[in-house]
C-alpha cells in the first residue's frame, strides 16, 4: 500500500501474503527508497461503533512505519522480523504459542550490538496485532495460538483435522470436564450436528459446572458455554460460529460493571481488537442477568449484595460514556442504579434459596424474553 498506489486489500493465503509484504520492503530497498508500510490505525480515535452492524470497527486513519525515521525504526524491523518467523512457520506447518514467538525472537542484533530485537512479550503483541491489521487476516492463520480458555458442552459435534488425522468429537459426551475451547476454531476444525435451541454463555466457570452437573443443557437443548471469565478470542469465534447458524445467544454473566462489560466484547467486540470486529462480535447476543433490577423481582438477593469497590463504581461511570452502551436506556438504568446503590451481585447468590435455583432463575428469564438488548 505505497503512497500515489490505488489502496489494495490484501488478498489469497497467509504465506503469499507475507511474501507480497516482504517484496514490497525488498523492492523499496533495490529501488533505494525508504522502506516502508502502512497499517490502519489502531488509535482511541480511529476506533467507530458501527451503528449498522452493531460492533467496533476500525476507521479509515492509516499509519506508516519507516525504517529510516528514528522514532520508528526498531518497531519496523520488529514487525518484519516477526513477519518472517510467521512465514517460516507456515512453511515447517508448525504452531506456536504467542509466547512461543516472543521467544523465537528473543536474541541480540548481533556479537557487536547490545539490543535484543524483543526485551519483554508486551513488545511484541501488539506488533502481532499491527500485522493483523496491515495484512487483513488473524493471527490464527498465521500459525500463531493462544492459550486455551473456555468450556463447552451440548449436541454437536467437533471435526477436527489435526496431526494429519481426523478426529471427531461429541461434546455431549464429555462428562463433567467438558469439550476445551482450543484458541484456533476456524482453521481445519468444523462444527456440524448442532442440535440446540440457543446457546447460553456462563461467565464463570462454577457457574457453568453447577449448570452441567444438573443436565441443564440436555433439558433444555442448549449449548452450554463458559469463557472462564473475559472470552478470549476462541470462545468469542464459537458463540459467533454458532450465532450464524442461526441459534440465539444468551449471556449470564455478574451483576457488575465487570461482567458487563464482558457481555459487551461478546456483543460489540473490543476496542484493541476492532480490526476483526466482524469476526469476533455478536450483536445479536442478550443479557439475562445478573442485573440491578433483579433485586426487586426475587427478594432474597437484598441480603446478597456486596459493597461495589471504586474500581467497581469507576469501570461503570466509563461504561455509561460509551455510546454503544449509553444509546440502550435500559443499560443505563442499570449502571446509574450500580452508582446510586453502590452494590454488585454475584452469579454466584442465585444458589442461596436451593443450589438449583439458578436453572430455574435462567429458564424464567429466557421464557419472558426478560433480557437486556
């Protein structure tokens, strides 16, 4: 993408678009230009809620990295150096860890050079993400994995394509651990046989052991999911993956600003991550609880409130300014009521009455479509 050149999106598989990218640099050197390339720009500002698809995206801002300006040197070659590990791992058809390739690049310039090309892991992540970005794809395809994060359980099954086998799960048949959410759901892995009415996400995992260890997801023909807090990018690709399959998607997080605001990067996506907002957001999801205004539908959560800390009231008053939460009168009712009250509630309280009590609290909740947008 070079200065008085008809802007392109990248196009084709990760490994040819990594070796366009490193022509393009290589070209700039023989034809003794600067070398250069341009990304989006993934600043605050250029950051837009897309009013008609209902999640984050990026806007049109651009940024150059150019090796011969001093304030960008080090993070032009950086990305380029990260760049060629990727294209050398697609090659061998190896995977590694984010980690993994912080480590791949953790060694000196050279014998007469004492500078490491990468010093800590927060260094290189977000040139991960600058290379995402510039090239159009996820750091999925490009042989790069995170940590697995998140549970699964209900009527489908998984066809997995690894190791040069095929192996087929069913994840109603994985008893009380679960199917594990692997980072990567989109390369070499399919989702067929779904049979569910919708798919409920649990934030916390006790939560989702609770719901497990009483069948709920059999009773009820849902998919059971549980992110283990906030949803990394695996979980989020899944409730997306099985949104379009047509399933409605129902969120049971805490009563808090915190488990909240984990609803909303299911719904809208993530500001850091804007660049694949399509990807990873689901603005069809809703919120069932746990809410403000569930203190006076079941009287036994008065006495089950905590004291909401600073960091608590202060995550709520920032929430309450983005304009994709503020444009919801209902969520803002809450997050006021969060300021006035100065409590939160826990998934958790919903077994004081009886350890059952929040099967029932959730079947209510979806049979009176009493949820929040």
């Amino acid at each position: 993408m070079k200065d008085g050149k008809e802007e392109k999106k990248w196009q084709g598989k990760p490994d040819k678009m990594l070796q366009d990218f490193g022509s393009e640099i290589t070209a700039d050197i023989h034809g003794k230009r600067p070398p250069r390339f341009k990304t989006v720009a993934r600043t605050r500002s250029n950051i837009i809620f897309d009013k008609k698809q209902g999640f984050l995206v990026l806007g049109r801002s651009q940024e150059e990295r150019n090796f011969i300006n001093v304030a960008q040197s080090k993070r032009f070659m950086q990305t380029v150096a990260i760049a060629a590990k990727c294209n050398k791992f697609i090659k061998e058809n190896l995977h590694t860890t984010i980690r993994g390739l912080f480590y791949q690049l953790k060694y000196s310039l050279g014998e007469d050079v004492d500078e490491n090309i990468f010093n800590e892991q927060a260094e290189s992540n977000p040139l991960i993400e600058d290379l995402e970005a510039s090239l159009g794809i996820k750091r999925e395809e490009l042989n790069l994995n995170a940590n697995r994060k998140g549970v699964l359980a209900g009527n489908m099954k998984v066809i997995d394509r690894f190791g040069g086998e095929r192996i087929e799960t069913n994840t109603s048949k994985m008893g009380r651990s679960g199917w594990t959410i692997p980072s990567d759901v989109d390369n070499d892995i399919e989702f067929v046989d779904v049979k569910a009415k919708y798919v409920l996400v649990c934030e916390k995992d006790a939560l989702w052991q609770r719901l497990n260890e009483d069948g709920f997801w059999k009773k009820e023909n849902c998919i059971l999911i549980s992110p283990q807090g906030q949803a990394a990018r695996g979980a989020r690709r899944i409730i997306r993956k099985l949104a379009d399959k047509g399933l409605p998607v129902y969120v049971f997080n805490d009563g808090d600003a915190w488990g909240w605001y984990i609803y909303w990067t299911i719904k809208t996506g993530s500001m850091n991550l804007a660049y694949i907002g399509g990807e990873i957001a689901t603005p069809e999801a809703r919120f069932i609880g746990v809410t403000m205004s569930d203190l006076e539908r079941y009287e036994f959560l008065k006495k089950m409130t905590l004291k909401a800390t600073e960091v608590d009231l202060k995550r709520a008053q920032e929430m309450l300014n983005y304009p994709w939460i503020n444009m919801h009168k209902e969520w803002v009712n809450e997050l006021k009521m969060v300021l006035k009250l100065k409590v939160k509630l826990e998934q958790d309280t919903l077994q004081g009455p009886k350890l059952t009590f929040v099967d029932d609290y959730i079947k209510e909740k979806i049979r009176d479509r009493d949820f929040l947008p």
